[in-house]
C-alpha cells in the first residue's frame, strides 16, 4: 500500500507537470543533496561513518499574480518521514516514506497589499547574527499555520502569524478532548538607509499532552515536551549596520520563558537570555569576520536542569561544524542546536578564491560553558557533558570549508573540522571522567548540491 501510495502521488506530480497550462500556471522546483560523512562524535572519540541522499520536489500552481499554491514533497526513511535517506538502510525498499514538507497557498486580500499564507510552511524568526534563529528557526518539517505579511511604508513592513505547534485528540469515555499548543507572532521590519532591525515578539499556550508535533532546539530544553499546561513567551530583535559598506556589523539577542500552571510533577519553570554579534569586512581577496555570543546558563542554585536556558522551538544555533552541526550536509555528529548555556568568539575569512568557482571560508571558534560549575547537576548521570557544558569546560574548534561549483546548479563542498576538548575533571561529572569524555575529534563530510 505504501509503495502504491508513492507510485501514484509521483504520477499526478507528472501529470500536472506535463499538462498543458489553462487556467493554472504548474512551475517544478528541487535539490537533490547527497551527503557523505566521517569521523568521530564531538569529545568522545566514537567513530561513525554515514553516506545518505535525500530529494525535496516541489511545485507552484499559479493563477495570477495574486492567487498562488505550493507543494513539496520530502524523500525520508524510516518512521521520521521528514528526514534524509540513509543507503544501505533500505535494501528490501520498505521503509523510504514519501512526507509533506509544505503544502500552502498564498492570496492577496482584494484592494490591499496585505498577503496572506495559509497552511504548512516555513516560518521563522528574523536571522540572527550568526544565522537562522536560535528561538525558531524554519526548520526541516515546516508548521502549520497562517502568516499575513504586508508593507506600511518605505522604511516599514507588518507580519503576523498563528500556528498551530502541536494537537492530540484524546478520547476519554467518548468525550473528545483536544490538547493543543498554539503560537502567536509579530515581526515588525525596519529599514533605513544604512541600517535595519527586527523587533519580534511570540507567545504560546502550552497544553499538556499536545507534545507530538513539537520538537526542541535546545536538546531535550526545549518544548520537545510539554510538562503540564502553562505558557510560553519571547521577545527579541536583529540589527544590521551597513552604513559603512564594506564594513557590515549585526547584532541579535532574545529573551525566554515558559511558566506552568502548577508544579505537582516537579516540573521547572524556564527562562533565559542569549545575545550573538559578527563583524565583517569584505576585501577583493575575502571577507575577514569577527563573532561572538553569549547564552545564559545555569546557577548553582537551580534544582532542575536547564532552567535558566532559554527555551525554543526548533531554534538552530550552529557557528561551528564538529560541535553545533554547521551548515552543510544533513547528518549529525554532535546534535547540538542550542545556544543556551554557551559562550564563545571565532574568527576566520570567508568568500577567500584563488581558483574560479572554487571558494574557501576558514574559522577558528573558541567557546566554553556558562553553566555554574558549582551546580547540582554537575555529577547527574543523565546529562551529556558535551553538551552540557560548566564554566570550568572549554574548548576549541577549526573549521575549512571548500565549495566548488561544478556546473550552475551543481556544486561540491568539503568540510573539515578538527576540536580540542578542555573539561576540568576535577570538577565534572564523575561519570564523565570515568569514562574518559574529554577526547579531541575531527570530522569530515563532502556534499552535493543540485539544485533546479
């Protein structure tokens, strides 16, 4: 049945692309990416070694310029239909899944500038200094939801979005209960000659048992679970200072939390703080860059791990490759996204070429933990001290980069990455020391790109 399901979903996506365009315009988008990845995981020396592929397809049905729709489709394995093909975990062809990444349409409300999305997209928080957003990043899977964006003037544009993060129908002596988590966002934008910024509240209404769409961008710190019925609020903002071009400076910071109704069950209350900075000047021979950031951790009063973390919703923080998962590819080594309970500077070049096509980005990252050594949970079995870092652990990570573009929609790149781990084992986690965590590792992941 699940392979009828695929064969006849490929089908119409032909049909429809083949068929001659009436009334609706059919336009096909895609990026098949192939990753492969070696080394060892982030401070514990543990090989791995994996090779996978996935395919993203999608298609805009078009009827004018004020009615549009979309569709993509993911190439997934396994039970997580959103994920990445592994090979060799598929010989026997049962387990490939074919997922709804995003599946919307887009309108403009007559006489009005306003436009509105309604259905699964992609949607996130402004960017941060480094990249994506540590809060809400768009993510793999998309949300379910509606956006309204809209101009104001020159210098202003509106958005607003509700999105529905998480539902479960529960059905108690015939009487339907719906548990839900629901999100609601403001963005303003702000640009002027020579400089930007993007204000942006969300707040959210958490009820218990609506856990199973949600997922955590601070590794189990998150909204991966919802504890009991409570609510969830953030607010932040980006800067962008361009005025001195080539110079280029941005700045980002947000602050969280997530407060329970009740606390029967011991479950902590969370809120926290980060803020990111990354300077740049770009030169005829490459673009020197400068950053740094800071997340808030945990004191050594506080009873319950993560608790002073700002909390996400698939947020991603990902300055380095062997430690915080870097840009490319699609497979984990360490499986940090957070910036919660970190500090750290880099500094590197980047867009460096000393051949056509082919460029080069080099960092050196240095970061350490902002969790109290002195807290409770320093000799918890439970918690990953890679992770999990106090201020007694540090370390430090080199990162190359080489991207080649091979043809226009195809293109190479070789990432590199060696990191030298520095925990104190006088004061880390006993079960860290007896097993010997605080091992250098280096990792290497070559990655294809074609993109129509």
């Amino acid at each position: 049945m699940k392979k009828l399901t695929t064969l006849l979903l490929a089908a119409g996506m032909i049909f429809a692309a083949s068929a001659p365009a009436s009334a609706v315009d059919v336009k096909m988008d895609g990026q098949y990416l192939f990753n492969f990845i070696t080394g060892e995981y982030a401070g514990t020396g543990q090989n791995f070694d994996r090779a996978g592929q996935r395919l993203r397809l999608g298609m805009t049905f078009t009827a004018n310029e004020n009615l549009s729709g979309y569709l993509q489709l993911q190439i997934g394995s396994g039970t997580d239909k959103s994920t990445n093909y592994d090979w060799g975990s598929d010989v026997a062809g049962n387990n490939t899944r074919v997922g709804m990444r995003q599946m919307y349409v887009d309108w403009l409300i007559p006489q009005t500038t306003v436009q509105v999305r309604m259905g699964r997209q992609l949607i996130g928080l402004p960017e941060d200094a480094f990249g994506k957003n540590a809060v809400m990043h768009p993510g793999w899977n998309g949300r379910d939801g509606i956006s309204v964006a809209s101009p104001v003037t020159d210098w202003l544009d509106v958005s607003a979005f509700w999105l529905r993060g998480a539902y479960d129908n529960v059905n108690n002596n015939d009487t339907d209960q719906s548990n839900k988590s629901d999100f609601f966002g403001a963005v303003t934008n702000f640009k002027f000659d020579g400089f930007s910024f993007s204000p942006y509240v969300m707040y959210a209404s958490l009820d218990k048992g609506s856990d199973n769409a949600l997922d955590s961008s601070t590794d189990g710190f998150g909204l991966a679970t919802v504890k009991a019925d409570g609510n969830a609020f953030w607010a932040g903002t980006n800067f962008v200072l361009s005025y001195f071009d080539p110079f280029v400076l941005k700045v980002s910071g947000a602050y969280g939390m997530i407060t329970y109704d009740n606390d029967s069950e011991n479950w902590n209350d969370r809120n926290g703080w980060y803020v990111q900075a990354k300077a740049s000047y770009k030169t005829a021979y490459g673009t020197p860059i400068l950053g740094a950031w800071y997340g808030s951790g945990d004191d050594d009063d506080v009873q319950y791990l993560g608790q002073n973390w700002i909390p996400g919703w698939a947020g991603r923080f990902h300055p380095t490759f062997a430690y915080a998962d870097g840009e490319f590819g699609f497979y984990s080594n360490n499986g940090r996204h957070a910036i919660a309970g970190t500090w750290g500077i880099q500094a590197g070049i980047e867009d460096v070429s000393f051949l056509q096509d082919l460029t080069h980005k080099f960092t050196v990252t240095w970061f350490q933990g902002t969790n109290d050594s002195g807290s409770v949970l320093k000799n918890d079995s439970s918690i990953n001290p890679v992770k999990y870092m106090t201020t007694n652990d540090n370390a430090v990570e080199f990162n190359l980069a080489s991207t080649y573009q091979i043809y226009k929609n195809l293109s190479a790149c070789l990432e590199l990455a060696y990191i030298i781990t520095d925990y104190d084992k006088g004061d880390h986690r006993a079960w860290a020391a007896a097993n010997e965590t605080d091992k250098d590792s280096w990792s290497t992941a070559l990655t294809f790109q074609y993109k129509f």
